[in-house]
C-alpha cells in the first residue's frame, strides 16, 4: 500500500507542480475524468487560503485521492498540498473508521510515526544555532553518565551514523513483553554494543532520535515535548499537533482503533508525533523555504551524508518522478504517511 500511495501521491503532486496550479492558472491538458467511487468510499475536500487553487487542479488532486482508496486496501487518506504563492489544497478520501461509516475529514489527526524525527532534527538544529549545541560535539558531555561513545557526536545521531543498536528491531517490543523508557532504550544499546565506529557508515536506527530526546533535555532543563512544542509546534500554529503519550491531550488519530490504547512501539522523540495533512504541510513547507530555520542550516540538513544512504541531517532525500524531494516517510501500526517538497517548484506536500 505504501509503494501505492506514494505513486499515486506523486502523480498528483507532479501534476499540480507542472500545471501551475496555485495560482489560478488551469492545468493545460485538463484533469482525467474522476474514478467512479464505490460505494464505501466518502470524500470530502476543502480549499483554503487566498490565492485561490486552480479549479482544474482541485480535482485532479481529489481524483488521486479517491482513485487511491477505490484500488488498496487503506481505509481512508487525508492529503494536502502547499503551493509557493500559498495557496492549499486539502482533502480526504474513505473513512476514518470502516465498520461505523464515519468518513475521513481533512482535519483528522494520524499517527505520523517516523516524520516526527525530522521534527525532532529541526528542535535540534534551533539549538545548534543558538549556540546551545554543536554538530560535532560529543554526545557525552551533554549526557555524561549515558554510557555511549565518546567519539558519538549529534551530527552521527542526526544522520544515522551512529552504530547504535536499533531498539524498534528487539523481538521483545514486537510481542508487548518489553516497554522500554528512553533511558532504558539507550541502556539496552549500550549493553548491545555498537554495530559499527560512529560516522563509519549509516544505518537507520530509531534509537538515534530518543537519544536525541534526552539531549533536548538535558540542554533546556525542560520535557522534550515542551521544548518541541515550543521551538516548532507553536512557532507555526499547529494547534492539532502533539507528542503522544508525554503530552495531554485529546488524540483524534484516525484510523487505527482506539487511538486511547497503548502504542504497539514506546515511541517518542523517534515517532510519537500525531499530526494532521495540513499541520505537517505547513511545517514542510516552513522548514524548506528557510522560514523555521536559517537558510545554511537547511542546506546542511539537505546535504546527504556520505555512503548514498539518501539521507541527510533528520531529512530523507529522495526522487519523485525525476524531481529531487526532500521530507520525511513514516510508518506505524494502522498508519502511512509521508510529507516532501520539491525544490525545483517549491511544491509541498503531505
């Protein structure tokens, strides 16, 4: 499904890149003829900001959407697309919940697993250019009593080139035996060893990004929701955003049960974030156009690390159609996501 939704997703947004479609310009060649829903598919969409997304792009956009859920097996999608001048498209397909009808709206909160580590890696680069941090500096001398390498700097756990043992892979946690806090995460990989010398090669690891957690921590003296909530969430007006389990709140995540229940994974600064289309749009956007963070930072983040693992500082760098793409994918238990935009036309999407 995942390899679906990104074909159909980049279709859509290739479409309304090359057809000018933010500002009030049809598309040349006119939209395809929308899909015939069946019957279980409910669509909803909704067009904000001024200038106005051209007519012919609404439905192309909505026609990717509805297309997406009439050929898989997902019960429901909510997408939005930010143009350069502005403008925003937003809309949803299916249902948040299959067995009651109740359809998806657009302002449904996900799950957004792995995308909040680029979240996490722009808290962190805020501090860098405070001076709180440095990208090369040692990991221990923020964390001194941790236990990690010494040579470990925040610029190896951005990356992923640490050599940390990733603890989303232990089978305990896979069958609910084991609920890790994140200092006990960061224990278990140093009683793992590491898998290789810090910077020596990548390799994904989600224990990276609760280690960073702690160093949010313990720079600010504050929990690592607030100093998220404060440097990121806030900052952008994302009101429908939050780090699940550490912060209150209401959580409307859709679908996937009850969003009440225990988390499958004990995520946190790796992938707690429950988010919306249009919250996490913003934020893409925001964070690539040099408006969150300073413009040479951003390079740096974009900048892949060595090894061509497609990856750079907290950021996946990836090609869409033949269009250098860079945000970040996610995925947990009941939920996909994933939020890019492309530089060459300053389109973004989630």
């Amino acid at each position: 499904d995942w390899m679906s939704a990104r074909r159909r997703l980049q279709a859509a947004v290739l479409v309304a890149a090359a057809g000018c479609g933010g500002d009030g310009t049809a598309i040349g060649s006119g939209p395809a003829t929308p899909p015939s829903a069946p019957p279980a598919t409910v669509t909803t969409a909704v067009t904000t900001t001024v200038p106005a997304v051209a007519p012919a792009t609404v439905v192309a956009l909505q026609s990717a959407i509805d297309a997406w859920i009439t050929d898989s097996t997902s019960a429901g999608v909510a997408a939005a697309v930010r143009f350069p001048n502005g403008a925003e498209w937003r809309g949803a397909a299916g249902y948040s919940d299959e067995v009651h009808r109740v359809a998806m709206d657009v302002d449904d909160r996900f799950r957004v697993a792995s995308i909040t580590k680029m979240v996490t890696a722009a808290t962190v680069a805020s501090l860098v250019e405070e001076g709180a941090l440095g990208l090369d500096d040692p990991v221990t001398g923020v964390l001194p009593d941790s236990g990690l390498d010494s040579t470990l700097t925040m610029r190896h756990l951005l990356g992923h080139r640490s050599g940390l043992w990733n603890y989303t892979l232990d089978p305990g946690l896979a069958a609910g035996s084991w609920a890790p806090s994140p200092v006990e995460v960061v224990d278990a990989a140093v009683e793992a060893g590491s898998m290789f010398p810090p910077g020596s090669r990548f390799a994904y690891s989600n224990t990276n990004y609760v280690v960073l957690g702690l160093v949010l921590e313990a720079v600010t003296g504050r929990p690592a929701h607030a100093v998220i909530r404060a440097r990121v969430l806030d900052t952008l007006e994302m009101r429908r955003t939050h780090l699940a389990g550490p912060e209150l709140g209401e959580i409307e995540a859709a679908p996937g049960g009850d969003p009440g229940t225990a988390d499958p994974f004990p995520a946190w600064t790796d992938g707690a974030l429950v988010s919306t289309a249009g919250d996490l749009v913003r934020f893409t956007a925001a964070l690539f156009a040099g408006d969150l963070l300073d413009p040479t930072t951003v390079d740096e983040m974009t900048t892949e690390v060595a090894g061509g693992s497609g990856y750079g500082l907290g950021v996946e760098i990836l090609e869409f159609g033949g269009h250098r793409a860079l945000g970040h994918r996610g995925g947990i238990e009941g939920y996909l996501g994933g939020t890019f935009c492309l530089p060459e036309t300053g389109v973004c999407l989630t």
